[in-house]
C-alpha cells in the first residue's frame, strides 16, 4: 500500500530519533519516496548522512541551502506530500504544533501540509502524562491529525512508564493499514448532524441538555478520513474540526437543523442522525429578558418535528440512515422501536447509566442494532475509537446491501 507514495518524514529532537533510520528503511522498502526534515535539535542525535544514505534523498535542514542560497519551500513539500509523519515528536514540538508556532521548517511544513499528518510521540513518562502536553495532543487530535500513541517501557531516564515511541514496523503497519482504509468512502457523500439544540425562552435563556458533540465530530472526522465528503451540521458546541472534507453548517435550534439538514439531504449517501435535538421547544419566545417576579411561572412547551423520522420517510433508494438512541432503561427494546418507526437502516444505543458513556465525556460505549434486531456490543472506549467502530459497521452493511 506504501508503493509510489510520498511521504515527509520529520524528525525532532530526542534520543528516540535514532528509530528514525529504521523506520526510512522500513518505508523505501516499501516502495515509499522518502523525504526527510531535520529539524536542528534532531541534528543532535543522528546525522543528515546516515538519513540520505537511507532515504537516498537529500535531508532539509533549513529554510535556505548556505552555500547556494537556494530556498527550500515549505508550500511545496507540503503540496508534494501524500503524508506527514512526524516521528519522534518531542513535547516541544507538538505544543509549537498546537499552538501556531512556526520557528523552524518542520513546523512552517506542517502548517502548509494538505495531506494526513501522523505524529508520534516521545518523551519521558512525566512529560507524556502532563496536563499540557495532553491539552497539546488532543488539540492536535481535533485539528485533524493522527496520534500513534507511545508504548509502555524502559525510557532513556532510566524510568519505566510510558512514553516510549512506538516501533518502526509497527508505524509501517498503521500507515499500510491507513492508505488501504482512505479509499473506502472514497466518492461518498455524508451527512452527519451532532451537538444539542437550543430552544430559546427569551434573549438570555433556553432549553438545552449535555451534549457536547464530541460523538457526531469524531464521527465526521473519521469519515473524512476514509475518503468521503462530509457536511456536519452542528448544534453549539465548542469542538473546532479542521478538515477539508468536512464542511460545517453551524446552527442553534431545532427547526434551523431541521432546515438544514433537510436541504442536503437528497443529495447524501450516507445519513447519520447523532445529535441530541430538543425534543420540544417553548410555544412562545420572549423578545426581551423575562424579569423575575417571585411567583411561579409556566413555560408551554410544544414538540419540535422528528428530524430522522421525517427524513426517514422521505429516503430515496441506496441512502444509508443511522440513528442514536440515548436510554436509561430498556435500551434494547426502546432503540429497536425507534429504529423501526424511523425507517433507518442501523441504530447506535447508548445507555446513559454506564460510566464513562453518555453526554459530555470523551468515551462512550455502545450496542449496534440493525434491522433484523441483531445486536453487536463493543467495550467502552475513546469516542474517536467509537466512531471507528461505527463507520466499519457502516461499511460492512453498505457491502452486504451493495450500497458501495
């Protein structure tokens, strides 16, 4: 899957970069084209020799070649590329990367990088685990990039814990492995609708719940990802998602997801309902803030129409639907029901009661169930690993009714 691709490899500086020569070997062998930029503290901890002789392209160290005066272009090693893989990456780097700090060629490359950006981490264990670089590496995550996650080991502190990088051939392995899986929704299109709704009382106040989108995003990300063209219309959230595959319709109520979903949905391939829409909204709006009396007050609440049912209804022949259902009791059942009356082709259940799933968390675990009430159910995860699950079970029914 390597052969003909054209890979940036960056290095930077930690003791882990003398992996580096094993994995540009590992990625030539491959059938890869290897280019590969040193950053100058990785210039400490292996030579640019070693890396041309393997990569049998010349190394970038620089904005500017010293002896010539010849410019080395970001903006085109960042066209040029088929992939970014940056590894190791220290703190530093990754917290410049998060940050917008551009001060060396590595970095102003990866701002410039059309292509997926793969880091891989390592540092010392109470580096790793610092509430920074944390914040750092999940800021990357929502801006689009991948994270291969260090191992557990013998660090060069002489520590146990983790942070070690994660092996050339298993770096090799997850490239392959994502290159085959890019061209899976390759030329679909899919419409994904995440967050809550707000149903406005007066200028100041509305009614809500907790969701904070995370799922749908993740969901949209992973899409992306695979190759398909994604139009996300998000309730408000405070989730940022930078990818040019996924385009962004930002809206508050119910009735505006409604609008907007509905306008792009004969044309989609793919449909999944993973927002928390308000189920009823007040039956009159304030045009100014209600002041408070000291007596009771009652707000009339009407329902706001079922977005997945009546797009359920409306489905033309070859869509895909997939619906979320949250429960507290009887989930299995509830979720059916809903699938059914819907008209979908797959339901997400979620059961509100687990820990570690539901609103406002970063894992969720859930029950898949299709049409013919057959159930799979996975542990509880990160919702970027959910949102993998559910795609491939996206797949594999889009294989098995030939809707691929």
């Amino acid at each position: 899957m390597l052969q003909g691709k054209k890979i940036i490899l960056g290095i930077t500086g930690s003791i882990a970069a003398y992996k580096s020569a094993f994995l540009t070997r590992l990625l030539v062998r491959e059938g890869a084209e290897v280019k590969i930029i040193l950053t100058p503290y990785g210039k400490e901890f292996i030579t640019p020799v070693t890396l041309a002789t393997l990569s049998k392209n010349t190394v970038i160290t620089d904005f500017f070649n010293h002896d010539d005066g010849s410019w080395n272009s970001h903006v085109d090693l960042g066209i040029w590329a088929d992939a970014l893989l940056i590894a190791p990456a220290t703190a530093n780097t990754m917290a410049k990367m998060a940050n917008g700090i551009a001060d060396n060629l590595l970095l102003t490359t990866y701002f410039s990088a059309r292509c997926p950006v793969i880091i891989v981490p390592a540092m010392d264990l109470d580096m790793f685990r610092h509430p920074a670089t944390l914040k750092n590496m999940e800021l990357l995550r929502s801006y689009g990039n991948f994270i291969i996650e260090p191992t557990t080991g013998e660090l060069a502190s002489g520590l146990e814990g983790k942070g070690r990088m994660e092996e050339p051939e298993k770096i090799v392995e997850w490239l392959k492995d994502h290159f085959k899986k890019k061209s899976r929704f390759s030329g679909k299109r899919v419409l994904i609708t995440a967050g809550p709704t707000h149903e406005k009382i007066d200028p100041v106040r509305f009614i809500g719940n907790y969701s904070s989108g995370k799922m749908g995003y993740a969901i949209a990300a992973a899409f992306a990802n695979e190759g398909a063209s994604v139009e996300l219309v998000s309730g408000p959230v405070q989730i940022s998602l930078n990818n040019p595959s996924v385009n962004i319709h930002k809206v508050t109520s119910a009735e505006e997801m409604n609008r907007s979903a509905s306008a792009l949905f004969p044309a989609m391939d793919i449909v999944v309902f993973a927002a928390a829409v308000a189920d009823y909204k007040p039956e009159k709006q304030s045009l100014s803030k209600i002041r408070r009396t000291g007596n009771a007050m009652v707000i009339n609440l009407v329902p706001n129409e079922d977005i997945a049912g009546k797009l359920g209804r409306q489905r033309l022949e070859n869509q895909l639907l997939v619906g979320f259902a949250l429960e507290s009791e009887n989930g299995e059942t509830n979720a059916f029901k809903k699938l059914t009356e819907k008209n979908l082709d797959m339901i997400v259940l979620n059961n509100m009661n687990v820990p570690g799933a539901g609103f406002n968390v970063d894992t969720n675990k859930i029950i898949v169930i299709g049409k013919d009430n057959n159930q799979k159910e996975f542990e509880l995860k990160s919702k970027d690993d959910v949102a993998k699950d559910i795609i491939n079970e996206i797949f594999n029914l889009m294989i098995n009714r030939s809707y691929a």
